[in-house]
C-alpha cells in the first residue's frame, strides 16, 4: 500500500511537470508567434435575427504555427493573460481588424460594425484609450464601426476605475458590449451605472434551448432586461433552427453561431458575405 501511494504521487508530479511543461512551451513560442506573424483575425458574423442580414462580425484570434497547426485561443488567451502577453496580442487584434475593416470599406464592401475582444489586462491595465485613438486614427477605420467587447469579470474587478475607462472609450465613439453576460454576478443596479451599448446573451444559456425550459426563462428575461435599459442585445452560439426560432419571438436583436457560420479568416468572410447576399 505505501508503494501504491508513493506511485500515485509520482504519477500526480509527473503530470503536473508535464502540464507546467507544456504551459511554458506555450508562452515561450507564443512570445516568438507575435514577432514570426503567426496571429491570424478570424471573422464571424453577427446577424439581424428579425431580417436574415449580417450587420456585424465579431474578430477572433487564431494562432497559426509554422508547423500549420491551429491553436484556439481557449488554449492560450488564459496563458497570454497572467504573463502579461495579452496587451501586445490583444493591440495586435485591434489593429489588424481595424485594418482590415477599413480595407474592406475602401473596396466598396457595405460598412460592417467590428467586434474586438479586450481582455481584463488590457482594459485595466494599459492605456487602452490611448491605444485605439492611435489605432483608429492610423487605420483610418471610423470609431462608430469598432464594438470593444468586455467581460463581466473585468467590469467588476475595479469598478470605478473600469466605469471611468468606459467613459473615456464611449467619448471616443466606439461601442461597448458586456460579453459573456450572465455568467458573473452583475446586477441590473450596476449595469445601469454603465455606458454600454449592448449584452452578448453566453452560450451556456443558448446551447439547451428548446429543451431547458429554465434557459429559455433566463434567456427571455435577459432580452426584457436589455431592452429596458436600451441595449442592443446578441445570442451566441446559436447553432439551431429552433434557438433562432425562440429569439425571434423574444425579438432579440441579432444572433452569431455556427448556425450561419463559423469564424472564417478575412478572405473566406468576405467570399461568405458575396454568396450569402445573393442568396
Ligand atoms: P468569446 O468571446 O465568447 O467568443 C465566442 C466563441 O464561441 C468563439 O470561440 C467562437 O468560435 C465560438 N462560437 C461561435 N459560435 C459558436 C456556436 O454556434 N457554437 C459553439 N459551440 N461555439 C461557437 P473561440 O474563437 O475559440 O474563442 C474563445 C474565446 O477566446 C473567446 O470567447 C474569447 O474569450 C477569447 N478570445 C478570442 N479572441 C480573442 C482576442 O482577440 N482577445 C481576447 N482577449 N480574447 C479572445
Ligand atoms: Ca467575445
Ligand atoms: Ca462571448
Ligand atoms: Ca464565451
């Protein structure tokens, strides 16, 4: 029996060194993918539930090693968050959509809100403002097209810092979107306080519908709740006839999921977007 534990201690420390292995490989080459050029934008559009039409895209990062693999940022926005890499990758993100967005202005493309997501590092600690002032003004791409998406969790961790940062960001034109909502603890008293323009329903809440009566309740009850304090409210993840369904009679303003699409890098979104408006 003592030998038995001590194998199962030794088995728990290999794992673990294997994990905190794998954990530093990822940074150490993460470091080099931003210089190397291996960050790709991915686009996904956001859709008016009541008219079919894509009015929007949400950006997402992709990490493409020369090996040609793909790394999902599930596997590396959490490890670029606590080293501190997440603001050279998250302005990184900024800019390329805003270029590319305003690439897409110039070639005639109908004008697309932009989405882009701010990790809580980058919102907090960094001059975000003065980030997408400079970017904006470099790219050329207009403030009222750029959507800057924040999770419930970087909202409440300094609130009056955050609330003056969103301040500062909405003086600017842009548009702000609590991300992820209803998987933290925000209140409806403190979402009030804040100048956002729109809540992105989680996917938690959209994935079980039509068979969870209760997501079907909350997700109801969000849309109220959006609507009464004037925001634009998006589901994601809608993946079903039946989810788009159930929004419409909720009049949920837009939806994205794989149901219309997955993420598509810049060339396939734009590819998508022709065949899709000549549907
Ligand atoms: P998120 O902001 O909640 O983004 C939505 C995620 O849901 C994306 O995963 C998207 O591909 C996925 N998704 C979209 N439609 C569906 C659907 O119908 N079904 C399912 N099952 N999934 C769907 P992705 O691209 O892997 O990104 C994961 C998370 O990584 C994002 O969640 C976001 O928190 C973070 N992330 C991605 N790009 C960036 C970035 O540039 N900066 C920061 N700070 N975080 C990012
Ligand atoms: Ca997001
Ligand atoms: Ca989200
Ligand atoms: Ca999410």
């Amino acid at each position: 029996a003592k030998n038995e534990g001590r194998n199962r201690f030794k088995y728990f420390s290999e794992e673990l060194t294997r994990a905190a292995r794998e954990r530093i490989d990822i940074e150490i080459r993460l470091r080099q993918a931003i210089e190397l050029g291996e960050l790709r934008v991915f686009f996904q559009p956001q859709v008016d539930v009541e008219t079919g039409e894509i009015l929007a895209a949400e950006a997402l990062v992709r990490w493409q090693t020369a090996t040609g693999e793909t790394v999902l940022p599930t596997r590396f926005i959490p490890i670029a968050e606590e080293t501190g890499l997440i603001t050279a990758i998250g302005n990184w993100v900024l800019r390329e959509t805003c270029r590319q967005g305003r690439e897409w202005l110039d070639a005639g493309l109908p004008p697309l809100r932009l989405a882009v997501n701010l990790s809580p590092q980058q919102f907090l600690h960094s001059d975000i403002r003065a980030e997408v002032t400079k970017t904006l003004r470099e790219t050329g791409f207009p403030a009222h097209l750029l959507e800057l998406e924040l999770t419930e969790s970087a909202l409440m961790k300094r609130e009056k810092e955050a609330i003056q940062i969103l301040h500062n960001l909405h003086d600017l034109g842009v548009h702000l979107a609590i991300d992820d909502f209803g998987t933290g603890y925000s209140s409806l008293a403190y979402l009030k306080l804040l100048p956002l323009d729109v809540l992105k329903i989680d996917r938690s809440f959209i994935e079980d519908i039509p068979h969870h009566t209760d997501d079907m309740e909350i997700t109801a009850t969000i849309i109220a709740m959006a609507k009464n304090l004037r925001m634009r409210v998006i589901a994601e993840g809608v993946e079903t006839a039946e989810q788009l369904a159930f929004l419409k009679t909720r009049q949920c303003d837009l939806y994205q999921g794989f149901l219309t699409s997955a993420p598509l890098c810049a060339l396939e979104f734009s590819a998508f977007l022709a065949a899709y408006r000549r549907e």
